[in-house]
C-alpha cells in the first residue's frame, strides 16, 4: 500500500441473514482513497451507503475482504486496537451531529483529543479552540449543543472530526438534516476546510451538489460501486 493511500479496501462484502436466506448488500467493492483526495457517495436510500462507511471505518464487520487504513488492516483487530486506530486517523461527521448535550462545544471537541489520555486537558481545550474558530464558532465555546442552532451543531461536529488532524474524515449526509441555507453553509465550510487541511474526504450524500465539487463521483448500486463521470471543479 504506497504512502499516498490513505484508505484501501480489497473485495469487500457484508451479507446479512434475513429470515431463511441472505442478503448480499455490499458486494466485491474495491477501491483506494489517496491524500487530499475527495470522494463523493452516492445511491437510493436503503442502497448500503451507511453501511460501508461503517465497514470502512471498522464499525462494522466485514463477510469478507479487507479494509486498510494507512496501511493498516482492520482484519484481526480487536475492539480497542480499532478504536485507538480510528482515533489516530479518522474522523467522522454524521447527519445527526451525536454531540454529548452535556458538555459544551469546547469540550465536545476536545473530547477525541482526551480519549488518548496522553494530551494535557489544556492542549486538547486550546485545540479544540483552534478549530472552533476555524469552522466560524468562535463566540459559542462555552454553549451546550441545546443553545445552538442546528447548522452550529453541525459545525462543532465537524470541527470535532478535525481536531485530531486525521488522514481521512467519513461524513454520512452532513447536510441532511438542514435546511437549504444551512445546508449550503456547511457545504461550503467542507470544501473551504478540505482544501485548506488537505484532508482526504469520503461523503455519502443526496446532495447532488455537494457530489459535484468531490474529486470522484461513485454510485452504489445494487451492492457494487460504479465510478460517474468527474465533475470536479463544478
């Protein structure tokens, strides 16, 4: 695997049993994500999206196949050497932000930053401060998710996959949830962020025009990826 991939997965498959037979919902993907690069997903709803961005971030157990991030193979690793991987390399921004209400915005991003338990509360606070300000949220550190808006919300969560610096951020339908102004905003801060950090990006998205801006369309049907045409740039 060349040190310009940051994420390759080799046949991968997830059968899940239902009733008296099975049923295939991912089947034979094979793909890799170089550095910097963006990639959009697309498919109908119930077409497996969510489901092999579980298995690409190790949420999810494979049927077969195999997944690698930088380098590394899910294949084999327990629960906490996925977890410790995951925090050392990936992000995650979800449709619903799943930001803990009790915490301020601050301390919800520092949070992934605290979990390696080998960072100064401090470091992490100051941190997560920098990144906050990078998503525009600046003069909402010490709010509660309760006291945000949603598009806010939105924004923390995504300023929380960036805090510790990871080669790749997963998003599941970052803008699903908003409406069409808010939705425009965040998208916007996603490609502002990715070309400004040269993180890799991998999106599940309706957001048609959120797929356009990606470096690479692939359209999940029927279990199989099918490369689109690039709209790159549009």
């Amino acid at each position: 695997m060349s040190k310009d991939v940051v994420l390759e997965c080799r046949e991968l498959g997830k059968v899940y049993r239902e009733g008296p037979g099975d049923v295939e919902v991912i089947r034979d993907v094979s793909f890799a994500v170089g550095r910097s690069e963006r990639i959009a997903i697309v498919g109908s709803s119930g077409s497996g999206k969510t489901t092999l961005l579980n298995l690409l971030a190790g949420l999810d157990v494979a049927s077969r196949g195999e997944v690698c991030v930088c380098g590394v193979s899910l294949n084999g690793l327990n629960d906490r050497e996925k977890s410790a991987l995951r925090n050392r390399h990936l992000g995650f921004v979800y449709q619903f932000h799943h930001l803990l209400p009790e915490f301020s915005a601050r301390e919800n991003v520092a949070m992934p930053l605290l979990m390696r338990r080998d960072v100064a509360v401090s470091v992490a606070a100051q941190k997560a401060e920098e990144l906050l300000t990078l998503v525009g949220l600046e003069a909402r550190l010490d709010h509660k998710p309760g006291e945000l808006s949603g598009g806010e919300r939105q924004r923390v969560a995504i300023a929380r996959a960036l805090v510790t610096e990871p080669d790749l951020v997963l998003l599941d339908e970052p803008t699903g949830n908003l409406d069409q102004h808010t939705a425009e905003v965040v998208q916007g801060l996603i490609m502002d962020l990715s070309q400004r950090l040269q993180t890799s990006f991998i999106i599940v998205t309706h957001d048609l025009s959120l797929a356009a801006k990606m470096d690479r369309i692939w359209q999940l049907q029927d279990g199989g990826l099918v490369e689109q045409v690039s709209n790159s740039g549009l």
